[in-house]
C-alpha cells in the first residue's frame, strides 16, 4: 500500500495574516492600531505572503526532484545530451517497467521464467534457446539424484529448442566432485557409476563463475588416474575438455590415455609456446603401428577457460583423419612423426608418465569421450550445451547462499511390446509407422501435439500401462489391443515405470503384429 504523502500548504494568505494579528496583543501589548494603513500591519501582510508562497514551494515536487529519484531506482544518474531537455514522465515510465521486470531468483518458478523468458528474448543462436525448464530445490544433480537432499542447491533441468542427440558418448566426468570411498577418494562417470577415477595428490574442489564447481589443480603431485579403457581410437573417437591452465611456459600434460589391447595411445599436452599438442600412436601392433604428432598453429590464451576437443576417423587401413578443435573451432595444424617412450600402460588427466612432462596446473571440468567422431557443428554445440553463459545469466540473480546446478533431463529407456488387432481393412505395414510415430509424440520432450498442451511429455510423470492401452485404443485404426507389455530401466512393476523430477522418457516400440 502506498504511504499517505503530507499535505504542506495546508494555510492560505488569510489565515496566516490572522493568526499574526491574534499574536500582537500577547507579544506588544502596547501596539493597538491593527488597521492596514499601519505600517506593522503591512510587514505582516507583506510577510504572509512571502510564506505563503514558500508553503506553496514546499509542497510541489521538483523536476530535480523527480530525477534525483529516478537516479536513485535506477543505481546510476539520469542526465540528457547537451541543449536537449529530459522529457520526466517518460524516465519514470521507463524506470517503473524496468522495476516491475523480474530479476532476482529466489522461487523455484522465478528460474523458470528468467531462463524461459528473459534469457530466450537476449539469445539470438537458437541452439541456445530453452524450450523448457524445470526447477527442482534441494537438490544437487550433478553428484546424486533427484530424491537425495541438498540443502542450499537448486539445479535446473533444460531442454533446449533445437536439440541434437549426440550418440556415442561412453564417459563423461564432470571433475565437479570428489566422493571418499574405503579412505580412498575418486571422481565419478556420471554415465557409468562403477567407472572411478583415483584421485592422487591433493586437487581440490573449488567455486567457479562459469561451471559452479570444478577441479583444481597445483602443478605438484595432483592428477586422477582412470580405469582402462579398451577401444580402438582407429575406428572413431572423439574426447573434450574444458582446461584454465596456467602454463609458466612449461610442457603441460592435460590427459594421457593408454590403450594396452590394441596397442595406442593418446597424448594431449600444452608446450612451451603455449600451443595445443596432440601425440597419437594406432595401427596395431609394434612392426605396423604409425605414431604421428599434430601441433595446433594458434596460440592459446592463459589464466581463461577452453574448451578442448580432439575427434579421430578411419579413413582406410593404417589411416585416420584428426582434427583438433580450440573452443568449438578447427585449429590449422602442422603433422610430424613421434615417438613415446612411455612405459605406461595408465590413464591419466593431469599427469605424465614421461618425465620432461610436467603435471597441469589450474583447473579442469566436464570430460567426454565418444566412441566416435563428432563433427564440427556438434563439437560447438556440445560447447554451447555447457551452458557457461547461461550460468552466467543466472549467477548474479540467484541467492547469495544459493548453489545453482544446470543439467539437461535424464532420459529413462521405456520399451513397449503390443500385439494390435487392426480395423478389417488396414493395410498393417503401413499403420504400423503411424503407430509409432503415435506414441513417440505421446512422449516426445518438446512438440507433443494434442497431448499435453503440445506442451512435452510432463518432468518426472510415471509411465502408466493403462494409458497406453487407451492411446493404442483410441487410435482410428485399431480394433483393440491384445496384449501389451511396458519395461524400463531396472523397473520390474508391469503397470507402472516410476519416472524422477529430472526424468523424461526416450521410447521403443516392438512387437507390432
């Protein structure tokens, strides 16, 4: 409610004079002419007036006035060019819209709006527009899931307009968290639990503007040591890494993969002239295999994150294509033949087995690996997916308290089995596209047609047996459905495959006849 403003030119010329007059008596009593052709009741006259006026003066509110409250609202002065007025209404206009804006994050619905409405209105790549948002609190989704508590973190689940599914990814480490197991501490496979990296030394996790949490480390004793890793690079890899390194003009070792089965290795390091370094070894065993070296012509900025990425493609017997790639762009690179002398059969990010390397220094985030090569548009959009900006965004209107995660939805694998008796008529291999095309609309995260107000499959509702009966009922060709079976991921209820706040559904239809 707005507070009453006083009213200070509540006395006129008039009263003012009479109340003077009323004084006399007490004040001089010897003063008895109060006619106006006296002179003291001229100055009282003359002085009523001037107060009247100052009353009046009081009570209006200045066009500086006006704009010192602007400037104030706004944190910054309000000031015109030269010879040109400040038109005052449209200032204050302008500055309440600016007030009633929303701002600052505090609800769970507030991170939805500002990522749904005000970061997609400031983007103009529509890769990185959100199409859907979903806010969960007390919860930490980069190191547990959505039913464990976590007091002071929300994480933001998002699904962005133009999204690209990008198959192949077999590890993926955020490098945000470290869990202490039988005294012994690692870093996990978010896509593989049972997949843990050995933490040695002492890097630590620290608070970062750009990814929240990442893993820091201090060029002495600190590097993880990750578990085997048997696959053929030959046929197709991809690996990236998010590195702010401070180089001291040292070689500097970022991952260092053996691959003892099928005898290769793959090196990544940061020389002295600080450029991008890639040592590769493939082919098989030891009289075929071809060891080669790609040296990125740019150099690279110190002290500021990059993303690092690094694809191998068979392209023949004893041949690949490697592209390495500096912030989601080629890099121009000079090739030379090398050669390890490695003994090391490890995996490692941070460290070398091979002594003129020194460890890394500075922090990392967010490995992948693929088993197979990204192109150059999904190596970007892999980056933008990282979401720094839009972190960024957030970062300054979220709670000071508040530790903010933004992840993208986890797709729970929901197969159906059916048996559909069709309508006399319906020719089955062509309805059975239609089918499908059906119930991957039912569920589709985005576009989903006359279900749910086109609106996308909801966040974390249960997959229920009975509605996909009545959907394959209710379908125009159908006569009615036989048999029908739903299962999931480790869910063994027949009616019901249970879905988390974060949890979208990817489906898989079999079993038509």
């Amino acid at each position: 409610m707005n507070l009453p403003l006083p009213n200070l030119d509540d006395e006129h010329y008039a009263e003012i004079v009479e109340e003077a007059i009323a004084q006399i008596h007490q004040e001089y009593p010897e003063w008895t002419d109060y006619n106006p052709s006296d002179t003291g009741i001229i100055l009282i006259e003359l002085l009523a007036w001037i107060t009247e006026m100052t009353l009046y003066r009081v009570n209006q509110i200045s066009d500086a006035n006006y704009l010192s409250f602007i400037s104030l609202l706004k944190g910054d002065a309000t000031s015109s060019a030269p010879g040109q007025a400040i038109n005052i209404q449209k200032e204050i206009r302008e500055t309440l819209l600016q007030l009633r804006k929303r701002y600052r994050a505090v609800t769970t619905e507030d991170y939805e709006q500002l990522v749904l409405e005000d970061w997609n209105q400031e983007q103009h790549d529509q890769s990185l527009k959100i199409a859907r948002a979903k806010c969960i609190a007390q919860c930490n989704l980069d190191q547990s899931d959505a039913d464990t508590l976590a007091e002071g973190h929300i994480s933001l689940v998002v699904v962005p307009e133009s999204p690209i599914k990008l198959e192949g990814l077999k590890h993926y480490y955020p490098l945000n968290a470290i869990i202490e197991l039988e005294a012994k501490k690692y870093v996990i496979d978010k896509l593989d639990c049972k997949q843990k990296g050995k933490v040695f030394g002492s890097p630590k996790i620290v608070a970062d503007s750009d990814f929240n949490a990442c893993l820091s480390f201090d060029g002495s004793n600190n590097y993880i040591e990750l578990p085997k890793i048997n696959f053929d690079y030959s046929k197709g890899f991809t690996i990236s890494i998010w590195a702010y390194y401070n180089n001291e003009k040292k070689d500097t070792r970022i991952i260092d993969f053996h691959n003892v089965a099928y005898n290769q290795y793959i090196f990544l390091h940061i020389n002295r002239e600080e450029k991008l370094v890639l040592d590769i070894r493939y082919g098989g065993d030891v009289e075929s295999y071809v060891e080669k070296r790609y040296v990125a012509n740019q150099t690279l900025p110190n002290h500021r994150w990059l993303n690092l990425a690094v694809t191998v493609e068979e392209k023949g017997i004893r041949n690949i294509e490697v592209n390495i790639y500096v912030n989601g762009a080629k890099a121009e690179c000079s090739q030379s033949r090398t050669s390890s002398n490695s003994a090391d059969r490890h995996n490692y990010i941070g460290y070398s087995s091979i002594l003129a390397i020194d460890k890394f220094k500075g922090k990392m985030a967010r490995m992948r690996m693929y088993y197979r090569p990204l192109k150059e548009h999904e190596i970007l959009y892999n980056l933008q997916q990282d979401r720094t900006e839009l972190y960024k965004f957030l970062e300054p209107r979220k709670l000071l308290t508040t530790r903010l995660h933004i992840v993208e939805p986890e797709y729970i694998s929901v197969t159906i089995k059916t048996e559909l008796v069709l309508k006399e008529g319906v020719a089955a291999e062509q309805y059975l596209e239609q089918v499908k095309n059906e119930v991957q609309k039912f569920f589709s995260p985005l576009d989903s047609g006359r279900y749910w107000q086109g609106k996308g499959y909801p966040f974390g509702r249960n997959v229920y047996l009975s509605e996909i009966y009545k959907l394959l009922e209710d379908l125009e060709g159908v006569d009615y459905v036989a048999t029908l079976e739903i299962s999931g991921n480790s869910h063994n209820n027949p009616n019901e495959i249970e879905l988390k706040a974060n949890q979208l559904v990817n489906t898989r239809l079999a079993g038509f006849l």
